[in-house]
C-alpha cells in the first residue's frame, strides 16, 4: 500500500481481555517495528522484525505481549489479559532492509483498558 | 545513561526567532540519525536525515559530530507551524532508538 496501515484505529477494551492490534507495512519494506507511546511520553520499543530473521522482542515489556509477522509482510501484536497499564498507542513502523533513510510510522491504534 | 538524550524542553520562542536541539547518544557504533517532527496526538514523521558533513533542507540546518556523539536541529525564522516534538532517532544495525523529544512552541 502507500503507507503503514494499523488497524483498529481506537479500541475500548475491559481489563482483562486480549486485544490483537494489526499492522500492514508498506509493500517491499523488509523490516517492522512495534512501538508504544504514552500519554505525554516518548517512543517505547517493543519488537522487531527483519525480513526472516528471529525477531528482536527485547523490548516487550511482558510475557503478556507477543507479535507475529506471518508471509514477511502484516504482522499482529497480541496482548493477553490486559492491564490498564497498557493504555497507550502503539504504533507500527516499517522500512526497506536498510534503515539508512528512517522509516515510516501508521497512525497508530489508541487503546485504551477500561 | 539513556541511548539518546534531549532536553525535553518546552522551548517557547517567538515567530522569526532561531532555536537549536542538541541529541546526545551512547552507543559509538551508531550508524545513521535522523530527526522526526511528532504534532499533538499524530504519528511521528521523519523530518530529515542527519549527515556527517552536515546538511541543510530550507529553514533547517541539521549537524552531526560524531566525535563528541551529539546531534543538532537548527530552525531559522521559526513558523507557528513549527510547533511541534522533535524527536531524535539514532539507528545501529536497524535498531532505531529514540530520544523523548523536545517540545517546541512557536508564539506570534
């Protein structure tokens, strides 16, 4: 597509639930990335994803959290029993192999854990 | 120490005034910068890559010095448009690393 598409763009969840958050990276960009954003606060990385290699889930802040990219291209993030703590938006980037020109974000999905 | 670190600000400057961010980053094998503009409640967007030799990309002169690892944003004749969080982002073998921004606010 022409840009970073996340889906849905809001979700209201109850704490407690599992929400799964979707990302359609640009057509041909190799690598993605899962961010999450507080109100008010910087960019908090959570995973990952470079063509076929292992996923770099260093930032996922719980085991609660996992994201999968099936095919190289739309990638999902999972979170399981959700916390109001997890309020924020996350946000979804993706970029060619080289990250030597920056990336390109979609415009996010606020969640919010009621 | 954090990865990448700015002054948070706010910066509150008037309209035509010149304001300048600094970036400091830890990690010496860092390998491309850039600086991103995030406007209230929107995605970031890239802004313009940050070159060793220094570039420049109308009212914005962005400045790299990898000796004393820090980055600079300089923004002449400042717009109300401006107003904005800049963020620095400094990439080491894909992984992109992002400082907290500096809020700016630009005042007629």
């Amino acid at each position: 597509g022409a840009g970073v598409s996340q889906s849905p763009s809001n979700k209201v969840t109850e704490k407690g639930k599992d929400v799964e958050l979707r990302c359609d990276p640009i057509s041909g960009h190799t690598a993605l990335y899962w961010y999450r954003q507080s109100l008010g606060q910087g960019l908090e990385f959570l995973i990952y994803f470079q063509g076929n290699s292992a996923p770099d889930k260093s930032g996922l802040p719980s085991d609660r959290f996992s994201a999968e990219r099936t095919g190289g291209s739309v990638s999902t993030l999972t979170i399981q029993r959700t916390q109001q703590e997890d309020s924020a938006v996350y946000l979804c980037a993706s970029s060619l192999e080289t990250t030597d020109y920056g990336y390109t974000f979609g415009s996010g999905t606020r969640l919010t854990v009621v | 120490r954090k990865e990448v670190e700015q002054d948070p600000g706010p910066f509150n400057v008037p309209e035509g005034a010149t304001v300048a961010f600094n970036c400091t980053y830890s990690n010496s094998a860092s390998q491309s910068f850039f600086w991103y503009r995030q406007d209230c409640r929107k995605e970031p967007k890239l802004l313009m890559s940050v070159y060793s030799s220094g570039n420049e990309d109308g009212r914005f002169t962005a400045q790299l010095n990898r000796a004393s690892q820090y980055i600079s944003l300089l923004i002449r004749d400042s717009k109300l448009s401006d107003s904005a969080t800049y963020l620095c982002v400094v990439n080491m073998m894909g992984d992109m690393r992002f400082g907290a921004g500096t809020r700016l606010t630009v005042k007629p």
